[in-house]
C-alpha cells in the first residue's frame, strides 16, 4: 500500500490532495520553488523538498529534479496534480523507472491522448495544413497541457505567423513543450467534457457531464455538473465517444474528454490525461473523493461495476487575481484576507466547499497561474447551487490584490446563464456590462466614519466641529469621491439626509431613507475595504512627481519583458495598436501596444527585465493632428 505521497505540483491542486492523503493516513512530500517556500502547500504537507530558482522550466517542469525528491524524501509514490508535468509520458515513465508508484495513466495512455495532434489522429480526425482565407476563424493551440495557455484565435490570415510564434512560446514556458497546430475555431460553442475513470481490471466509470462554456482566454471560469439542456442524442454521443477514447488506449485512472457542442454536433475536442481543476463538481454530485479513488486504482485495487447515482447539481467558479476591466490581466501582492462562507458538507440543502491554496497574509506572485481558489456550490437543484454560489460569493472577504470575484457574481446572475443559454462567446459579448463599475454610494462614507471612529479625540465641545473632508478612490475602475463628516456632541454627523447610527473602526451602521445599512471595514495601510467594495485613500493633494508624461506605457501587471518588437529603438515611428512590448506574467503573454501613432521617445523596457506593476516601459508622443 502507498504510505507516502509526493505532489509534483504546487497551490491549491497540492493542498486539494493533501487532504485526502491525511484523511487515509498517507504521509505528505511537498516541492517548492524559492518564491514559494513559505506557501500553503508547503506548511501544510509532512515533508517539503527545494526546488532551487524561480521559474516554472527551473523548477516544476524539471523531471530530474522532482524525482529526486521524491526519492530523497522516502515518498513511495508521485500525484502530477494538473499543469506543469501532469501530461509527460517522459516524466511518468522516470517516475515508475525510479521504482515509485505513479498515480495516473500509463505512459501510453498520455502519449496517445496527451499530445492534441496524436489525440485527433487516433479519433480519425486530422488537423488543418496550409491555412487559407476561406479557413478562418482558426484556433492555434498547444499540443501539450491546457488551461488556455498556448491557445490563439486567429481571425486575419496577416496575423497568424505572430499568434504562431507567440502560442509556441507559451506552451513552451508553461508545458515544456511548444509543439502547436491549427484547427478550425467554430464559434457559438458549448464546451462539454464527460468525466471518466478506469481501473486497471476492465472497470471503466462515466462519471456524467460537465458545462464549461463561461470561458475567457480558452480558460475556464465557471463550470458546472451535469451540464444542462443536453438533447438525449448529444449526451449519448459524448459518453460512447468518451469510452472509446478510453477503452482504445488502454487507459487507466481519472481523465477528461472534451468536445465543443454546435449545432446539435458533438465534436471531440481532446482527451485531459489528468485530473482536471473542475473536478470537484463531479464529486459533489457522485458523493465521491476523486483523490482517493485515483489512489486506490494506483494501489492496483478494483472499482465497483458501476459508480454512486449522481445526486442534484453542482457549479463551480474559479477566484483569480486578475482585472476582468483590464484584459483580465493578471494581479500579485499581499493577500490580506481570504475568507468564504462554507455551507455544512452533508446538509439537506447541499453545500458550499472552498479548494485554494492561500491564506490570510499570504503572497501572490508573478511565476504561477493567477487562480487563488474554487468555490464549489451543491444542492438539489440547479436554480439553487446557482443562488448558492452567488450568494457565497457575494459575502466573501478577498482584501489584496484586484479578483474576479465581482465578475463570477455578475456571470452567475446573468439571465443567459441561469437560462443555461450560455456558450463560449459568452464573455465576448457581456464583458462590457458584466464589469461596469457599480459603486456603493455609501462606501466612501462608511471608511471615512470608520476611521474618524478609529481615532476619535477627547474633549467636551459646545459647538459642532468643521466639516472633515476625506478623498478615497474606487479601485480598480479609479474613481475618486470626496466625504465630509463632522464631530458633534452627540456623536459623528453626515450630510445628505444620512444619519449615523454606528461607527466603529470595523464596523459602521447608517441610516438612509429609515432603512439601516451595515458596512463591515477593514483596512490596511491606505487600502480600506467596505463591504465589497476596495478604497484607497487619498491624500488632500496631488504629489506632482507622481504625475506622468502623455503617451507613458505602464506595465498592467508585474512580470518579465520576453520581446521587444524588432528594431524598436527611441525616435522610431510607431503606429497606434501597433505590439511593442511582450511581458509574461502567470504562464501567460501580455501584449503591450502603443496608444497612438507617433514618435517612441523613450525606451525602458528590455528583455528578461523584471517589472513591477506601474513600472514605466515606453513613452510615445502622439503625432500633431
């Protein structure tokens, strides 16, 4: 039996299995890079192993390394968790090689399946050539791995040796491997995947459907089981393709198979040699512990000849430190507070579950993928995981860095998506409204009365103070309010027909139209959060070295500088949208464009620089009209 587990992988996926190895007594073995020696994952497991450096190729992806460790720390056995060496039938085979016991597929499952290109041509389905005009839309996308890295729809036939070289680059970084091909884009899509899992004796498990059609980048934001509105047809084609795949290549362990659903066709997609971050999902309906059953096929033992009968329905929506308003662009710093509403697991009603890899005072780096958690909602219906989760949500704590939380509400409360209308466009066209800011008016109030409450002065006074002017500024969409408060003998006073009932420095009651509403606060240096709303304080006046020129371009996110568009040097000649400068941040490249058509008058940025987020990396002057 294993008695030792060594987690090929990092944050919530190592923390997520874990737990069920404490909960079978199995001894933990976690890896680290240097950014992430103090990480959940790390504190949390029995053992832990340097990976000396910082990047992903010098750290996670290194095979040689892990498998050391794993030996050098007495684990008997690796779980690949998802990403990084999940999907490497090299890695899987040094793995067994070295004597341990792999948790996953044969290295002839992954070889068959991992790989996209080899994966079609095993389904009879062959990718395109020579791309023409008349074959657009075409997706370029990543032989290896998944989560939408590596993935680029290609619109302008000009456009794809860029997206080419691009989406090799990033699969290269992410997976190791930048093999990438080109296959038709059909729009107006659902994404449905069929969860399976095989023994080693013959069993093969169809553990029901997933929808994960909300989607930006190709990578998936909300997810949930069974996917709804399915015909009869399209969920028997999806299973019989599932277990073909499966049973054609001898596969064993849990796995994913994925198609795009259009028109009233299934077409097969890929095959997800791993378990996937959505799985649980598919727990919550089945009542089972994908972990544990991954386990006990590694340990050679025998599934049941058919699995649990799925029970109501479950959603789950992915928290990522990033700005949906801004490109989705990827966020790092301090996470101050993390705390979500759990549901009693087992409750008549269903459940709500948290699967991250962070804690309180915890820090999100630029190296890694930008996911903080999962939030899993369960119950009988799915009107009502839908309510549960967005409610969920709604009343959780997230103070640090900009999330995507305001965004996965919104989503979950659309009506295309409570219809179960929804499709992979869905963010293409309800982005605009999904992220309008939608500001409490009464926040900025509620800091400035929870500070005047934090440091209030003695003293008898007869007459009311002056007015208290306080600026805040709406984060991240930048705008600014001015409040005034004042001290009276009776307490603290606001205008506006408000009255304040309460303030203290956490916590702040007012009264508007005879209707109490309550603020909770809490700040941290010039940050405050109320409710859930993000603040930054003000100062009275503007520092003028703060100011920048006209034409500045700032890095949105804190990351490395990968290219530099050739021959751009200062006194160019640049076009507006014109790519200037490529940063990577999270596994993933941003692109950088000029702002307008002119004159590149200064240079800062150059390649492997690290920069944070702010950091100035060009100027363009804008030609006179």
């Amino acid at each position: 039996m294993i008695s030792s587990v060594l987690v090929a992988n990092r944050g919530e996926i190592a923390c997520r299995v874990f737990r069920t190895c404490r909960d079978l007594g199995i001894r933990t073995v976690a890896l680290h890079s240097d950014p992430d020696a103090g990480a959940l994952h790390v504190r949390e497991a029995d053992l832990a192993v340097r990976l000396p450096g910082a990047t992903p190729a010098e750290t996670y992806l290194r095979a040689d390394l892990v498998v050391k460790a794993a030996l050098d720390a007495g684990a008997d056995a690796v779980h690949p968790g998802y990403g990084f060496l999940s999907e490497n039938a090299a890695f899987a085979r040094a793995v067994t090689d070295a004597g341990l016991v792999w948790i996953g597929p044969p290295p002839e499952a992954i070889e068959a399946m991992a790989s996209k290109t080899r994966a079609k041509q095993l389904m009879g389905i062959a990718p395109l050539g020579e791309v023409t005009e008349g074959d657009l839309p075409v997706l370029v996308k990543a032989a290896a791995g998944g989560g939408g890295r590596g993935m680029r729809v290609v619109r302008e036939l000009a456009d794809l040796d860029s997206e080419l070289k691009a989406a090799r680059a990033e699969a290269l970084s992410a997976f190791g491997d930048g093999e990438v091909f080109v296959e038709p884009y059909l729009e107006g899509g659902r994404h449905v995947e069929v969860q399976v899992l095989a023994d080693s004796h013959g069993t093969v498990w169809l553990l029901g459907t997933r929808d994960c059609s909300l989607q930006r980048r190709h990578q998936k934001v909300i997810e949930e089981a069974p996917a709804p509105g399915l015909t009869p047809e399209v969920s028997a084609a999806v299973r019989e393709l599932a277990e073909r795949a499966v049973r054609a290549t001898g596969y064993v362990g849990a796995g994913t198979v994925e198609f795009l659903v259009a028109g009233g066709t299934a077409h097969f997609l890929e095959m997800n040699t791993r378990l996937q971050v959505e799985h649980p999902a598919t727990e919550a309906v089945f009542g089972i512990d994908l972990v544990a059953l991954q386990l006990r096929i590694a340990e050679g033992e025998t599934l049941d000849p058919e699995p649990p009968a799925p029970r109501g329905h479950a959603v789950e929506a992915r928290l990522y430190a990033e700005d949906p308003a801004a490109g989705f662009a990827p966020q790092a710093g301090t996470l101050h507070r993390l705390s979500v509403p759990e549901a009693r697991r087992g409750a008549a009603d269903g459940y709500c579950r948290l699967d991250t890899g962070y804690t309180d005072g915890d820090t999100i780096g630029v190296h890694y993928d930008a996911m903080l958690a999962k939030v899993v909602a369960h119950a009988p219906t799915r009107a009502a995981a839908i309510r549960a989760l967005a409610g969920t949500l709604e009343r959780a704590e997230v103070h640090g860095p900009v999330t995507n939380r305001d965004l996965l509400v919104r989503s979950l409360r659309h009506p295309e998506f409570t219809g179960g209308q929804m499709d992979t466009g869905f963010y293409e066209r309800h982005l605009a409204e999904l992220t309008a800011p939608e500001p409490d008016p009464y926040a900025p109030l509620a800091a400035a009365l929870a500070g005047a409450g934090a440091h209030r002065f003695g003293g008898f006074r007869n007459v009311p103070s002056q007015d208290q002017v306080q600026r805040y500024r709406t984060e991240p969409d930048g705008t600014e309010h001015e409040v005034r408060y004042r001290h009276t003998r009776d307490g603290l006073e606001a205008d506006d027909g408000v009255g304040v009932v309460h303030a203290s420095p956490r916590r702040v009651v007012l009264e508007v139209g005879g209707v109490q509403r309550k603020f909770a606060v809490s700040a941290y240096g010039d940050r405050v959060y109320v409710n859930g709303t993000a603040l930054t304080t003000l100062p009275r006046f503007t520092d003028p070295s703060e100011q920048r020129a006209p034409g500045s371009l700032l890095a949105p996110m804190p990351g490395t500088v990968v290219r530099v568009a050739e021959g751009l040097a200062e006194g160019a000649t640049v076009s507006a949208g014109q790519p200037l400068i490529w940063l990577e941040a999270m596994k993933m490249e941003h692109r950088i464009a000029s702002p307008a058509s002119g004159t590149l008058t200064a240079l800062h940025a150059a390649v492997g620089r690290q920069v944070e987020v702010g950091a100035l990396l060009a100027v363009v002057q804008e030609e006179a009209s």
